[in-house]
C-alpha cells in the first residue's frame, strides 16, 4: 500500500462533488446518512455541484435504493462480499480507490464509531485533511472553500477550519446536528453499482464475532422530550426521580457528565460536547449548571426547562423556563400533576 504525499500538487479544478458516506447496519440505512445529505444538498447548490451519495456493503442494493427517494443526484453502492461485515482495511481499501478515481471536492462523514474508524484512516491514504467532529459546515462565499467548524480548546472556543491545499475536504459530523433530508417530490438521480477489486489480504483484522449491548438502549438523537440529570441529583438513586420524570413523559433520560464520571449513569446517557448532540422538542435540565461543554449539546432544543437551586446557574441564562427550586420537591410535583392530568 503506497501512503500519499501530503501536501502534494494537485490540481484542485480536477475535483467536484460533494459526497457523502452512507452508514449502514444489517442492510439499513442509519439516521447520520440522512443527516449528512440534508447538509450535504446545501453544500452542494451553494457550490454549484452535484449531491452524491456512496454506499459500501454487501447485498446493499434494496437499501442504497432507499436513498432515490431524497433530493440527491447520484447514488453508488460498492458491493462486495467482504465488505459484508465492517473492517476499517476493507471500507477504505473500496472508498480510497472510489475517490481517487471520481475526485469529489467534499467528502462528510459521520462522527459515529465507523465514522470516526475510516475518516481519518481515509484521509491520510488520499495525503488530505480532516476536521473532526464538526457542529458547522459552511462554503466560502468568495472562494469557494469549505469551513468547517468545530469546538476547540474543551469547547471553549468555535474554531473555524479550511482545507486549502488538499482535495476531498473532509469532515466528519457529529450526529443530531444537521437536520435530515427531505423526502423529494420525484427524482431522476443516477443509480450506479461499483464491484471494488478485493482481498482477503487487503483486510488484516477477522470478526470473531458481535456481541449485542446489554444495556437498556438510549435513542437520545431521536427523542423528542429529554429529562437530564446533573450533579445536583447527589447520588445514583437520584436518577429515580429523572426517570419518573421522562416517564411520566414518555421521554428519555439523559445526564451531564459529571453523572457519567461519577459512575451514576452509562455514558450513553451523556449529553454534551464528548456525548450526544441533542435537539429534541422539550429538553428539561435538572440539577445541571450548565457548563459550555454540556449547553454545545442541547442548546438547539425547541423549548429548555431548568431546575435548579442557585439562581444564578448559567442554565438559567439559555433556558425558556426556569425553576429555582430543589428538583426532589419540584419533580414529584410536576409527576404527580402530569399523572392527574393537571399539567
Ligand atoms: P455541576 O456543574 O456541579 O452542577 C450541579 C448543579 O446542580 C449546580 O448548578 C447546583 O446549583 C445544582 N443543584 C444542586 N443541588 C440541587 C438540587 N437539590 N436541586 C436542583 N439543583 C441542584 N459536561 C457535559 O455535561 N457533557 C459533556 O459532553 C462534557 N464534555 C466535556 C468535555 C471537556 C473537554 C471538558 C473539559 C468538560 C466536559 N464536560 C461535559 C464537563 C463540564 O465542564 C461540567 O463539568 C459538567 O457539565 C457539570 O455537570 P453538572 O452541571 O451536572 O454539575
């Protein structure tokens, strides 16, 4: 496998396109592709380009298919038998010859665990850059380029990123930021099939085999309503009340990371700059302060709740409602008044 040159002279005028990566899991498409091409078509008219879509896998047909209801104007999908189960050797073997070959000009991917895998792995075999994580893409009105942007310094500042000398400009983008694409009228995007050259040798690592996580599942990405627990719940036993809350509800629980160190919760749980990016219809902050790190992830809520003794918690200043309270006499209020239909 030969590395490519960073840095090297390219001629950036060869490069169109905006592409987007395709999740899949046991043949569906996941929610970050959608996420991805909603941003990727504003990318794309505000270059001037075409929305295209690839998808690897293996009997992937019927799923790639999927992505033609969706205002896109190419959609590949690269099938091979070894491209069945992921390998991080396999996936970027099939997408770095694809790239090399089509040249598009952007490349997003999702900051997922896959996404996170093949980004980097990608972009250093086409000698390009990456921005990871980024909350924000943007194109240069005047000349063209892409800036990505992302949290920097513990999420202190935005920092804003640009690729200028490299091509595809790569991003990978956390999920639950960009809003999903919409299904289109009618479309005649083109609909193309690639049988990649690969071997067995070119994936070093074997699946031994998949274990399913045992845990009760969160979907905070999807969730309309959202019930947060902070440090100011004070133990484990805490997240009782948060869950009688989202129950009552019918929401998720969600946590700040202080909960998530402290051992209280599964860090699936997290809400945040190093969780999950959340933008649900009701978020209903409880005994959170409301750190920059943890607002970067639920500030896009429709309507923010907070519950919280001090006053002056920054929380209170991003919120629609605030309640200066203790959250142990304020949630069984609010549960037994949601219960008795008061509410
Ligand atoms: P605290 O800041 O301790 O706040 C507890 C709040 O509870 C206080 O405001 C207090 O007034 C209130 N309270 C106490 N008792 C009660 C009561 N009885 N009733 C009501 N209110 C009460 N944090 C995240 O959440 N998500 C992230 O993804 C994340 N990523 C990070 C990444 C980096 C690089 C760094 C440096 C930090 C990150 N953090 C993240 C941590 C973040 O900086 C804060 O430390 C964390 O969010 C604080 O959690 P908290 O609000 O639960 O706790």
């Amino acid at each position: 496998m030969e590395r490519a040159k960073v840095n090297q002279d390219i001629s950036l005028n060869e490069y169109k396109d905006v592409w987007v990566l395709a999740e899949t899991v046991n043949g569906k498409i996941l929610p970050i592709t959608l996420e991805l091409m909603g941003e990727g078509r504003k990318l794309a008219n505000d270059l001037g380009k075409k929305l295209v879509v690839i998808v690897p896998g293996y009997d992937i047909e019927e799923a790639a298919k999927e992505l033609l209801e969706y205002d896109v104007d190419t959609v590949y999908y690269v099938e091979h038998e070894l491209l069945k189960d992921f390998s991080t050797l396999g996936f970027v073997e099939v997408l770095s010859e694809e790239v090399k070959k089509r040249k598009p000009e952007v490349l997003l991917v999702g900051a997922t665990s896959i996404g996170r895998d093949i980004g980097p792995r990608l972009a250093a075999r086409l000698g390009t850059g990456l921005t990871a994580d980024c909350t924000g893409l943007e194109v240069d009105a005047e000349d063209k380029k892409l800036l990505m942007t992302r949290p920097a310094f513990g999420g202190n500042i935005m920092a804003t990123i640009i690729c200028p000398k490299n091509r595809p400009q790569m991003a990978t983008v956390r999920p639950g930021v960009m809003s999903r694409a919409k299904k289109a009228e009618k479309n005649n995007a083109d609909f193309e099939k690639i049988l990649p050259k690969l071997s067995k040798e070119d994936i070093r690592s074997k699946l031994v085999g998949t274990v399913e996580h045992d845990q009760k599942r969160v979907n905070l990405t999807d969730a309309k309503i959202i019930v947060s627990g902070g440090r100011g719940i004070k133990n484990k036993d805490g997240f009782a009340l948060i869950e009688s809350l989202a129950n009552a509800l019918g929401g998720e629980v969600g946590s700040s990371r202080a909960c998530v160190d402290a051992g209280w919760i599964d860090s699936s749980h997290q809400v945040g700059q190093t969780g999950t990016t959340v933008r649900p219809d009701l978020y209903i902050a409880c005994g959170i302060s409301g750190a920059i790190q943890h607002l970067a992830g639920m500030s896009e809520s429709k309507y923010i709740v907070a519950i919280n003794t001090d006053k002056n918690a920054p929380i209170f200043d991003i919120c629609d409602y605030g309640i200066v309270g203790d959250l142990k006499e304020i949630i069984p209020t609010l549960v037994s008044s949601i219960e008795s239909g008061d509410f």
